[in-house]
C-alpha cells in the first residue's frame, strides 16, 4: 500500500515537473505588448517620417501599438545605446548609415554594434542631394565646385548632426572635389533645410524626402544626387559622379535606413521581425506613400543586412583612418 502511495506521488510529482517546465520553456508570442522603435534623429527629418509610415502597418499586423521614439544626439549613437542595453526585445531601433560611420568615428562608444545590437532589415536606400539656396550664384554643381575652389572655407554646409550621412557625405565630397566648405551641425534634417532656406548656410545635403517638396517648390535648388544613378524623382538632376568626371567617377554615397533589436532578442524574432516588415514594404499603400518621396524600399534578411552592414562598417573605417577625421 505504502509503495503504491509513493509510485502515485512520484508520478505525480514527475508529470508535474514536466507539465511545468513545458509552460516555462513555451516562448510566449511576439509581440505581446507595444512595440517601440527607437528613432536617433528628430521629427521631420526623412528617417523619422519613414518610421511613423511604417509603424501603422506593424501594428496593423502585429495587433499591438507600435510607436516611434525620437531619442536626439549624437549622430544616433544616444538611440542606439538605449536599444544596445535595454532587456526589452520589443524595443527596436531604426538607424542610417550614421551607425556605421560612428563605430569608427568614435572611439569611446558605450555599445558595440557587432556585439549589443541585432541586425534585423535593411529597410530603404536612396539619394542625398545637393541642395544650395537659390539666392547663391552657382547653379550647378560645376559651378558649386568651382566657387567654392575659388573661395576656400566661405561656405558653409548644414547637417543632421555631427557623424549624420549628410554631414559626412559632405566631407566626402569636400574631399573628392578638392574643396572646404565648413560644417554647421544641427539636431534635425528639418532644421537644417530650413537653416538654408533662410540662407544661413549655403549648401545642405539632403534626404531625397526631406528636400523634394522644396525643390518642387522652388525654394531650394538639386544641384546632384549622390547614388551611383540618377533618381526617378529627379531625373534632370546629375549625379555627383558625373560632375565629379575622372576626378571620383564611382563617387557614391546613398542614405539607407535599417531596424536593428535588442541584444536580448531571439533569433526566432528578428527572423519574424524582418519577414513582417518585409510584408509590410510590399504593401501597395506603402509603396505609394514611401515610392512617392523617391525611397527605394528594400526588406532584406537578417544574413543578407548584416553582410550589408559589415560592409558599410568597412568602407567607413578605411575613409576615416585615411582622412583622419575626428569628431568635431
């Protein structure tokens, strides 16, 4: 009787067990909760609008809020340190090719992107474009490239931030143009269109989104694209490398947008992370919307990113050392 007892209870005990570590191991589904994507850079600039397009169509899928986060500072690097040491796998992160320059344009970085970030999609890719204030004499980009020879550190470019793409497309292009045109950082790509507007800078190298409606308008002039090819959105606009010639024919500097998660998301997340927001840009409402500001949408695999990534981290590397640049 006594060893009937103890079988009955052991049993009961093992099945328990059992049952119970088949609860705690059972991954709970994602999301469970709001989903918030961290965005480095501020309201209106082209990254920002990109991310509250996209947010809608995540929540719509996932059956949960998705916000967007504006975190300012430090070329994105103050948004990415919160995504890199937060627990929280429904935080992610939206960031541009800043990200890549920063690992190694700054030496003391609190994150370690190979390390603390996981990388999720490339979203986007699209052209930056010069634009000048149309109150200045150059009306080209020869003619850009030409003054500022003739009058070296008299003008003066906006950016995002310091580290942005836009900034350092900028120093890419004093370089391979043989010129010196003086950085004017500001917190947004907004502020600093509107800073040349207002013709307290010269020259701004623009997101395609930030800078089309007032090239449409006639309040900015597009002197060149930095893609390798021109943009449909602005098909009479040459690219810098066709201004450029023999002096950097393969001059190329697109400004990409990706998503990267938590160090503490599975790989089963960002799988379904990145295959959900691939679905998403494939929408025929966000392709309108996005397509109409002259954005390529992309929604890349996790493999495929981090290969782009790496690569990116690569490039930016070389040009750094050889330029030695530093943080201003």
């Amino acid at each position: 009787m006594k060893r009937s007892v103890f079988l009955g209870l052991g049993f009961a005990i093992f099945f328990g067990a059992m049952n119970a570590h088949a609860q705690t191991a059972a991954p709970k589904p994602w999301p469970n909760k709001t989903v918030k994507i961290i965005s480095g850079l501020g309201p209106g600039s082209s990254m920002d609008l990109v991310a509250r397009l996209i947010a809608p169509a995540l929540s719509e899928q996932w059956k949960q809020p998705v916000i967007v986060d504006n975190r300012v500072g430090a070329a994105g690097n103050v948004a990415a340190g919160v995504v890199a040491h937060t627990d929280d796998d429904h935080t992610l992160l939206i960031a541009q090719n800043a990200i890549t320059i920063s690992a190694s344009l700054y030496p003391k970085l609190n994150y370690d992107l190979k390390k603390d970030l996981r990388l999720v999609t490339q979203l986007t890719s699209m052209p930056l474009v010069v634009l000048v204030n149309s109150a200045q004499p150059f009306k080209t980009i020869k003619e850009l490239i030409d003054y500022a020879k003739q009058n070296p550190n008299q003008l003066n470019f906006s950016s995002a931030g310091i580290g942005n793409a836009d900034h350092m497309a900028a120093e890419l292009f004093n370089a391979k143009a043989g010129i010196s045109m003086v950085h004017v950082p500001f917190t947004s790509g907004a502020l600093a269109l509107n800073a040349l507007m207002a013709g307290s800078v010269q020259v701004y190298l623009a997101g395609l989104p930030v800078g089309l409606p007032q090239i449409k308008a006639g309040k900015v002039l597009a002197l060149a694209v930095t893609t390798p090819q021109r943009s449909p959105a602005l098909a009479n606009v040459p690219t810098v490398a066709e201004a450029l010639g023999a002096a950097s024919p393969d001059f190329a500097m697109p400004l990409w947008y990706g998503v990267f998660a938590a160090p503490t998301a599975s790989d089963a997340v960002v799988r379904q992370i990145s295959a959900d927001i691939s679905k998403a840009l494939k929408s025929p409402e966000l392709q309108t919307k996005i397509g109409a500001m002259g954005i390529d949408l992309v929604g890349s695999t996790p493999d495929a990113f981090k290969a782009f990534v790496y690569n990116d981290m690569n490039l930016w590397s070389d040009i750094v050392r050889a330029k030695n640049l530093k943080p201003e």
